[in-house]
C-alpha cells in the first residue's frame, strides 16, 4: 500500500460501508476489495490509486486484479479471468487526508463491526515503517552503551600510557644528556 492509504478488514462490516466510508471529512477516496483464496480482487482503475502494483497494459479499467499483500511486491499483478463475487465480503481501500487520520478511521470500522468480529484498519504509513522486535531494540541499546563505555575506557587508557610513556622517556633522556649525548644523536635516538 501507498502511504496516505488505509486498508479496513472485517468479515461483520455492513454492506454500504463504503457510502459511510466516502461521507466521512478525513476520506478522500475509497474502493472495495473482494477477498478470494488466492489474494484479492481490485479493479484496474484503483489498483494503481491505492497500491505501487500496475495492471498490464493491455487492461480495461473495469477488470480485476489480482493482489496479495502476503506475496513479493511486483510492479504488474495477474488480472483475474474468471467471474469476481461483487455480493460477498468486502474489504475496502481508503485514502486519508492525513497519518493521523488512522485513529478516527478504527474508531469508526469497531463501530460499525460486530464486536466479535475480528476488524483490522492498517495504514499504508505504517506499513512502510520498520517493525523491530522490542527485545532485539534492548539488545542493540544495551551494545550501543557497551560500545561506548568501552570507547571511554580506552581513550582514558591511551591519554595515561601517552603521559606515562612521555614521563618516561623524559627521564631517560635527562640521563642521557647529563651523560655526555649531543642534541643532534637524541634527536636520532627519538626519531628511531
């Protein structure tokens, strides 16, 4: 699905839910679905509206596609050869004015549902988004400071072996020099 778009599932929904569905202010648009076994059926003219899919070239606007939202996204559906039951379950598209949107569109599609039905209102917005385990979340967060503690640890540990190495090597060469080196052979010890 597009973003902006919405997609109402629900066996229980009355039958002129669309009428309902296209009244409403934050609704531009709507086109009903019919569920098959195989996927759904969607008409050519609202395919591409709705969906990133494409009907052949070859379609009339009229003919129904076949979509299915479980399978691998493809730029051009199969069209449906044989007779599409308009009578049946409907399933509906909806394009809303805004993501927020979503929430006054499931308030309406509980309303209208039979309550022990099982009703679905998915935005397109939300479908485009990541969904990550929250559990892996904590994992990487909890690596993310792991990693930052331990990069702390180790430049506090360069900073005091530099200053260390640097008080060091500055005894030494204060012995040397007492000794009798010329600057020009320290400054060939250093280099070394």
């Amino acid at each position: 699905m597009k973003r902006g778009t919405a997609i109402v599932i629900g066996r229980s929904l009355p039958g002129d839910m669309a009428e309902q569905l296209q009244q409403k202010s934050y609704i531009t648009s709507v086109a009903t679905i019919y569920p098959r076994e195989d996927g759904d059926a969607i008409r050519c003219q609202d395919l591409a509206m709705y969906t990133e899919h494409a009907c052949p070239n070859n379609a009339r606007p009229d003919q129904f596609a076949l979509l299915n939202f479980d399978a691998p996204v493809v730029k051009n559906v199969s069209l449906i050869s044989d007779k599409v039951d308009t009578n049946g379950v409907k399933e509906y598209l909806v394009t809303l004015k805004s993501d927020s949107d979503i929430e006054k569109l499931r308030t309406l599609v509980t309303a209208k549902a039979n309550q022990y039905d099982l009703t679905y209102a998915v935005s397109g917005t939300d479908s485009k988004k990541p969904h990550i385990n929250p559990t892996i979340r904590e994992f990487a967060d909890l690596a993310y400071v792991g990693i930052g503690v331990t990069l702390f640890v180790a430049v506090a540990s360069l900073i005091v072996s530099t200053i260390g190495g640097l008080m060091e090597r500055r005894r030494s060469l204060y012995t040397l020099r007492l000794g009798g080196m010329r600057l020009a052979q320290l400054k060939r010890l250093v280099m070394v």
